[in-house]
C-alpha cells in the first residue's frame, strides 16, 4: 500500500478542511458555537491553508472539502478554491455548506474549481426551520441549491439530520424530491455529542429511514458514481436522484475511514 496509510492500515486521501469556527445558524444538534470563537489571529490564513494541502498532496491526499463553521461566511472563499484547484494532485474540491450564502457565490466558486457541494438542510418546513437552525432562512436556503444546481455544481447533494420528533415526519418528504426534483438527498443520524441543548434530542437508525421510505416503493441499491464516503446509496424506481443514508450511531464505518481534518487553527485530526 502506498501514500498515507494510518496504523490501522487505513488509506487516508480525504482532507476535510475547517476554514472558520463562525456560523450563521444555530442549530439544536451543533456544537459549533457552544465552545468560546478563536481569535482571528489563531486562524489559518488562505496561505497557510494552501502550504498544507502541497504537503499533503504529495503524500497521497487528492479530495478536499471545505467545511467550517459556515464556510461561506469566510470572506473570498473562491480565492482559497482557485488557489487549492492549482495543487498538482488535488483532484477533487467539495464544499458543506448551510446554503444561506450559496445563491451569491455558486458561480464565482464554480469558476474558481469548486466541483460540488452538500448542503445541510433538515426540514422543508419554514416553522421547523427556525425551531431547528434558530433561523428564519428557508427560502435562502432553498434558492442556494437551485443556485449550485444552475451553476454547475453537480452533484448537489442535501443533508437531513432526522431528529425523532423533530423532522422525521418529513422523511417522506425528502425521499419524494428524489424522485420529483431529482435531488440527492442523504440521511443522516443524529450524534449526540453530549452538549447540553442536545439532551433531548433522539436519533433515528438508519434502517427505520429505510423502512419508512419503503412505503414509496422498492429500494434500489444505487452503485454509480456517488462519493468518498460512508453512505450507502439507494433510488426509488424511476427517480433521477438517489438517497444516502449514514449512519455513524448504528452502522460503524471506521474500518473504511479514508478522511483526516484540518481545523480552521491548524490542527489535523483523525476522528470527529
Ligand atoms: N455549516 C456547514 C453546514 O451546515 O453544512 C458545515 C458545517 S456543519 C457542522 C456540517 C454537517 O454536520 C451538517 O450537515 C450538520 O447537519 C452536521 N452535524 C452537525 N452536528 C451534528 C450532529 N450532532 N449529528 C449529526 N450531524 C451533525
């Protein structure tokens, strides 16, 4: 084996990227924004962002993926896009966002070399919106990923953390856009990461997603081009999107790890 191999004989070629600890919503399940900011001064500059992925590129590293905090609340993000683009062996630059910003810079990130993007969204519901993210930004939202979509940044893939009685009444509703709007829409379980405002709150298993969704017609195990990660992939008959389900709480992936993290001060880390 050869590049960067962990000692658990893992291949690590994924570097996540934090360019910021500051966000824009404040949701229920986070921990970003129940620890104390950083000051400006600890956090990595574009410069020195870029001199670690020459490093790591040369070590086996080809996928990025720009995260946060919001990202997109980093002033000229594109700048860091072009300037990670240029790395001999970065192949592939993703970006997670909340899509509040994404209408604003879907076409300049596009130039720049964005290739695609997820973006987290847990309710179709403008109430549930605001009960969940603390935000009264749904329609931004959904204009940020017609936006990606217009732009070309395929493909756009939409994020559910299903939260039991908070959203999982609207699992139905995510499976439909499959099928109706062709989005990718993945499932994702909850985490309790043990912060307070998450107490109450409940993961749903991957495996009752699926069985709820069953009720829309047959599964179909989706084995085309998908991701780096660890969702499994499914379409319902006919849709033009697929459906991914993670399942960290249920499903264990850490044998097939392939990712390591930069915080936005500097630090690489294997593991959440
Ligand atoms: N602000 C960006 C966004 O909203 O996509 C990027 C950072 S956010 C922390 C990355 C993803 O982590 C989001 O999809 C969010 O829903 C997910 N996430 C955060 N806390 C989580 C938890 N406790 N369990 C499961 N997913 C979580």
């Amino acid at each position: 084996m050869t590049g960067l191999v962990d000692s658990w004989q893992r291949q690590l070629n994924y570097l996540r990227i934090s360019v910021t600890d500051h966000c824009n919503m404040s949701c229920v399940y986070c921990s970003v924004g129940s620890v104390p900011l950083l000051p400006r001064s600890e956090i990595l500059s574009y410069e020195e962002i870029e001199r670690v992925v020459q490093v790591a590129a040369t070590m086996g590293i080809n996928k990025v993926r720009i995260t946060g905090g919001e990202p997109l609340l980093r002033s000229d993000l594109s700048r860091l896009v072009g300037m990670l683009s240029q790395i001999e062996g970065i192949d592939d630059i993703a970006l997670t966002s909340n899509g509040i910003l994404l209408s604003k810079y879907a076409v300049e990130l596009k130039q720049a070399g964005l290739k695609r993007v997820n973006v987290s969204l847990d309710t179709l519901k403008r109430d549930g919106f605001k009960r969940i993210t603390g935000r009264d930004k749904l329609g931004e939202v959904l204009s940020g990923i017609e936006a990606a979509h217009v732009a070309g940044l395929q493909p756009v893939k939409v994020n559910m953390v299903v939260l039991r009685g908070m959203n999982d009444d609207e699992i139905i509703d995510f499976a439909r856009m499959s099928t109706n709007q062709g989005w990718h829409v993945r499932f994702i379980e909850f985490m309790p990461f043990g912060m307070l405002k998450a107490e109450a709150l409940e993961t749903v298993s991957a495996q009752e997603i699926r069985e709820r969704i069953r009720s829309l017609g047959k599964l179909e195990p989706y084995t085309g081009k998908t991701g780096n990660g660890p969702a499994k992939y499914y379409r319902l008959p006919g849709a033009r999107g697929t459906m991914g389900f993670i399942s960290p709480m249920t499903e264990h992936f850490c044998d097939t790890c392939n990712r390591l993290r930069l915080t936005s001060d500097g630090q690489l880390r294997p593991c959440l």
